[in-house]
C-alpha cells in the first residue's frame, strides 16, 4: 500500500517486512521517501530523511544538555525522598488485563 505527496512518495510497511527489508526501506529514505510504520494497521511511527546539517549527539549527556538549552526539559535539582519512593499509586488498574483488552479490540 503507497500514498504519494506532491513533496515525495509516502509508503506504508509492517513491522515485520521493515525488520526483513530494513537496509531497502533506508536506502528509499535515503532517496528522499518516507516510510509510514504500521502494527495491525494502525501506523505507529515514520521514517524521513534527516538534512546532512542534523548532528547526532556524541553522548545522552550531550543530547540531554542540547533539550536542556531548547528548553525542552529541566534537569532535576536533587535527589528523590525515600518518602516519595516509597508512595504507592492509589489506582487499582490491572494493567495487564487492559492490555490484553487492547489487543482484542486490534488497537
């Protein structure tokens, strides 16, 4: 399945056929396509070309300290409370029993 864009081709892949052809599907993007991931098709993320400009981080650190200067996060000041640790959360959700909910549901 393929949608096209005035600005370049858009095509949709599975998860699966992405981990069997992962090299051809970064070849395409190198080339300027887009790739739309699916799961049970609902897309879930997408690949585009970066410009040759975008540095990647040497570090965590580094990126951390880039979001940092954008303003994006804030470093914490401390420590967390053993208190605080050891706050349980009040919901009794069982997270599993949603999960599996989910899944029947094909989200």
């Amino acid at each position: 399945m393929a949608m096209i864009r005035r600005d370049g081709a858009v095509k949709t892949v599975k998860i699966a056929e992405l981990k069997n052809r992962l090299s051809h599907y970064l070849r395409l993007v190198q080339r300027g396509e887009s790739i739309l991931v699916c799961e049970r098709d609902w897309v879930i993320a997408r690949i585009d070309r970066i410009s040759r400009e975008t540095s990647v981080p040497e570090s965590d650190t580094a990126w951390l300290d880039r979001l940092e200067r954008r303003g994006v996060i804030r470093s914490g000041s401390g420590k967390l409370s053993r208190q605080w640790l050891a706050r349980r959360p009040k919901g009794q959700a069982d997270v599993v029993a949603a999960l599996l909910r989910d899944r029947e549901e094909g989200r």
